[in-house]
C-alpha cells in the first residue's frame, strides 16, 4: 500500500469538503509534516492561496481576508509551535464573530509524549477561543476513515458560519512518508457537500417581544439616543436609514467611526453629534440632560464616558432604559440593565420605522425635536472650543495630525485604524463628519497586534485605496508584517503616528502618582508603560521595499494624501509629533469644554 498517497488522497478528500463548503481562500505557512495538504492543493488551481512564512502574520492576514470577502479563510501549518502562533488571530476571531478555519497538520500519536521535534498537544490548542475542534486523526485504509474526515470537516464549516459565526480548529495527523511513492490520480470520486455550509448564516428571527418593549418605551420617551458602535463595513449601506431612524425619533445620534454611520458625504450633519465623548463628560450638561432611553447598535463604542454613564446610570438616578441591537451578541459587559435584541441592522431598522407610530402626540414629537436641537447646539459649541485650541497649537500634534489625515483622505478609501490612541482620536477630534465612509478596527480582543498583516490581507485585492493608521508601538510590534505590506498592488498607505511610546497610559492615574515622585517615578513611567522604541522607520521601510516619507506638518500630510493615490503598492508614512504638547492639547481640549457652559 502506498500509505503516502493515501494521506494525500484524504487531504484532498477534506480540502474538496472544504472548498464547497464556502472557503474563499488559503493562507499556508510552509512546513515539512503539512506536505500531504500542500501537495493536495495541486487540484484546486483556481483556488487562491497566499504564503506567508510567520504564522503569527499569517493569521493576521486571513482575518484581515475575511474581513475583506466577508466569507471564511483557511489557515495551513505544520505541527509544533507553528499553530501557536495563531492564537493571537483566532482570539480576534472569535470575539468578532469571524469564521476563521485553522487546518493544522500533526504528529501521529506515537510520536507524542517522546520529546520527538516539532511535537507538542494540538488538541484543543485553542480552548475556548474557538467555536469547535475537530480532530480528523491518521488516514486509515478502511472504509470510515475517509468519511468520518469529511464529515467532520462538513460539521466545522457549518460551525464557522452559523450564529454567531467565530474561528474553528481541525486538526490532522500524518506519518511519515508524507509524500506518494509516485505521482498520485486520484480515481475514486469525492462525494459533494450539500448547501448546508452555505445557508448556515441565517439569522435568527427578530423577537418580537423584546421589539414591541423598546417601540413602546420610545413612543413614551422625549429624551432618548441611538448609541452606535463598531460594525462591520456594510452597515455604511444603511446609514441614510440610521439618520432617518433618528430624525424621526428625534434621537442625537452617537456614532463612532467604526460604526460606518459617523461620517458622510456632505449630508446633513444632523442628527449625529461628533463631540459626544466631551458632552458625556460634561458632568452639568449630563446632570440636566440624561437620557431616559438609550438605543444601542452593535458592541458598545470606546468611549469611556458612555461606559461611565451606564455605570452610574445603575447606582444613581432612575435607570436608563438600554435596549442592545447586535447581530451576534448575546450578552452585555455593563452591570446595569438592558434588553439584547439580536437583529440584523438591516432588517431591524426598516422595522423599528415600520412600527412606530407616527401618530404619537404632536406635544411629544417637539418635545423629542427640541432634544434633538438641544444636543446639536451643544455639540456646535464643543466643536468651537475644539478648533479654538486646535488653531492655537504652534506644532503638529496628534489632533491637527489625525484631522489632516480625515480630512485629506480619498473618500472612498477604506480607513483601518489602530487600537489605543488612534481608533480614540478619530472620534476626539474627527468632527468634520466628511471624512471616509467605511472605517475597520480589530475590536475583538482590541489589542495592538497584527494591525500591519491585517491591513494587508484587507487591501490585497482592494479596488480602492487602503489607509492603515496606527501608533509607533503597533507598528514595531508587527514590523515584520511590512513584508506582506509590500506584496498589495492597490494604493496601501501606512501612516504611523510617532509620539515616543505608549502615549495612552498617560491617561492612568498612574502616570500622575509616578509623576508626582520625581525623577524617579517619571523614570519609571517610562521604562515600563511608555517604553519608546528607537526604530528608524525610514531603514524599515526600504528593507522591506516600501516607499517612505516623514510628515512634520500638516501640508505634509496632505501632500501624501494627494500623491499615494497615484502610485500602485504600499507607503510608509511617519508622522512626527510632539507628545507633550499633544498631550496638553487633549487636555486643554477636555478642561476647557467642561468648565464651558454648552446649552444657553
């Protein structure tokens, strides 16, 4: 028996489950015990595969794929530490609800537990950081091995993609020889897989229990928002529907960036307010303007401001009625009380207007409207204190820069912002509301990781142009992804904002408590929260073969922005700051708007 071609015969046999099952791409780190799936993917030529040696990368860049094609991707390594390195991915995975597949070869079992190389226990390597482990075992000559493989393999794609999807791991065996004695054809035809993968997204049905209590406590309400947070790049599809939502309820709007809802076109800027992180900080504007009724769309948004006032809104005052409108999730991180309705934003917006009731009393409906004007006043004036302070730096700061960058953007370029500072300060200081229509985050895990591999695998067949923005830590963290970076065809520009470090803890009350003991707390502030990193980007990015430029101005930032469209591949873009006048400026910008009085 050639036991070599009878691996490749079953890895093909479960590449074949696999590739009918709705898996748009491969995504292979090169590995000697995995041979027997490479060699398997000889028969699906049209199948697209990308190599990438890091695993850690690679996992990053097929979530970045499956972001792109809304559609599962299949990762293929080797045994050992090599689908370790995935478990950064599969984390963002599965607190995003992304149908990762992660297809891992391994060692036999004879070869476990003997120090043998490259052997370590793969099975639920992931633990529950995955929706579902499927461990496939050793191809066997009988009549079940086959089979079970590909039932198994049928069960995970039916796993990924049914609610809520999220990653899965299927593991498979191999002994040595891993190759076929000789050029193998397969003869024996590989049974198809029924469209159950395929329709296995469907949606629960909208409860309409949890609809009618939200529609009736609306309909009693005057001081009420839509609160919306990160979705996925479709919902910008719906945005016309969210303000029409808002206007006629007379409901601000609250809507940050990832939320596809914040900017537009040049619409109206009504109803969405853009300084809503100052004016929920404001404790006088709150205190006479608390809302009775919150909407919530998708996950909550950063803001530590709307996580503060659900928080007191549970110990203080009468409670706020919080109805949750998510896709997928089922639970809520705040302690206080909320409805969680799991719905579509497609269908339940169309609903939500369907249901309610044009005929409430006209003294209700101006009351909601004079809500309404009352937050958009407030915001116009927070928005002047803003550019106020703004026009009177004397140097580039993270502001002006990150209000260059929005402003200066192609407006049908996909915007994919970093966590920590970054994905903040488009909300902070993005109040133009002009800026690009479809902005991503990592927001699963919403760490720092695999941000560069991710931009990557999102803009490696983009159509349009691609910006990446994030901190000068992120980018040292993933430096090596720039190699990926470096493979797109489309306009990729990487704009890193360089502020000397881990900018973010500044705002710990650490930071303070170590200030305030000298030298030597300042000393140890930043050795082990900001910690810099000397890196010469400019060195990065010729190694790697990316274009390069330095902004120390906002003309310089426009003047890229004007020229990266025109040049195919990937740009690294360093935008030098000041960190300490940036700092001032954020809090100039926040003291100043809440000793301001914002309703006259």
């Amino acid at each position: 028996m050639d036991f070599g071609a009878l691996q490749q015969a079953r890895a093909r046999s479960v590449l074949e489950v696999l590739h009918q099952g709705g898996v748009r791409e491969v995504v292979v780190s090169p590995g000697s015990r995995s041979t027997p799936l490479i060699l398997a993917l000889e028969h699906f030529p049209r199948w697209p595969k990308h190599v990438i040696t890091d695993e850690r990368a690679a996992g990053f860049f097929a979530l970045g794929r499956v972001r792109r094609l809304d559609a599962p991707v299949l990762l293929i390594c080797t045994s050992g530490s090599a689908p370790a390195h995935y478990l950064p991915a599969v984390i963002e995975a599965f607190y995003d609800h992304h149908p990762l597949i992660v297809l891992s070869a391994d060692r036999p079992p004879e070869e476990h537990d003997r120090q043998s190389h490259q052997t370590i226990d793969q099975q639920k390597l992931y633990g529950k950081h995955v929706k579902a482990f499927f461990d496939l075992g050793v191809a066997e000559a009988n009549e079940s091995s086959f089979p079970s493989a590909r039932e198994k393999t049928q069960e995970a794609c039916r796993s990924a993609l049914s609610y809520p999807p999220g990653p899965v791991h299927l593991n498979a065996a191999f002994r040595k020889p891993l190759e076929p004695a000789a050029r193998f054809h397969e003869t024996e035809a590989i049974p198809t897989v029924e469209d159950a993968c395929r329709s296995a997204r469907a949606p629960r049905p909208i409860d309409r229990e949890i609809l009618r209590a939200m529609v009736e406590s609306v309909e009693r309400s005057t001081r009420g928002l839509v609160v919306a947070g990160p979705q996925r790049a479709i919902a910008q599809q719906h945005a016309a529907a969210a303000r029409e939502l808002c206007e006629s309820l007379g409901y601000p709007l609250l809507a940050e960036g990832t939320s596809q809802w914040r900017h537009a076109d040049g619409a109206s800027r009504s109803p969405r307010i853009a300084c809503f992180e100052t004016l929920l900080s404001h404790p006088d504007f709150m205190r006479e303007n608390r809302p009775e009724v919150i909407l919530q769309i998708g996950r909550p948004p950063i803001s530590s401001a709307y996580r503060a006032l659900l928080e007191d809104s549970s110990t203080t005052g009468p409670p706020i009625e919080r109805f949750v409108i998510h896709p997928f999730q089922a639970v809520d991180p705040f302690d206080g009380p909320a409805r969680i309705l799991a719905a579509p934003i497609e269908e339940f917006i169309p609903v939500l207007l369907e249901e309610f009731s044009s005929a409430s009393p006209r003294a209700l409906r101006d009351a909601s409207a004079a809500w309404l004007s009352l937050w958009l006043g407030a915001d116009r004036r927070a928005m002047q204190i803003l550019d106020a302070v703004l026009r009177a730096a004397p140097r580039l700061t993270e502001a002006r820069a990150v209000q260059a960058m929005l402003a200066g953007a192609p407006s049908e370029a996909t915007w994919i912002a970093g966590n920590s500072l970054p994905i903040r300060e488009i909300d902070w200081y993005g109040v133009d509301l002009r800026g690009p229509r479809t902005v991503i985050c990592q927001r699963g895990a919403a760490g720092i990781d695999g941000l560069v591999a991710g931009a990557a695998g999102y803009a490696a067949d983009a159509a349009n142009e691609t910006i990446l923005m994030l901190g000068d830590l992120s980018l040292v963290h993933d430096l090596g992804a720039l190699a990926l970076a470096a493979r797109v065809k489309a306009p990729l520009l990487i704009a890193v904002i360089n502020n000397g470090g881990g900018r973010i803890f500044e705002m710990l009350p650490a930071a303070k408590q170590l200030a305030e003991r000298g030298r030597q707390g300042r000393a140890v502030f930043e050795d082990f929260f900001l910690a810099p990193e000397k890196i010469d980007f400019a060195a990065a990015a010729k190694t790697f073969g990316l274009r390069f430029f330095r902004a120390l101005s906002d003309e310089d930032i426009f003047e890229v922005l004007r020229d990266f469209p025109k040049r195919p591949g990937a740009t690294l873009l360093e935008i030098v700051v000041d960190p300490s006048l940036s700092r001032e400026i954020r809090e100039e910008i926040f003291e100043r708007t809440r000793n301001a009085k914002l309703v006259e």
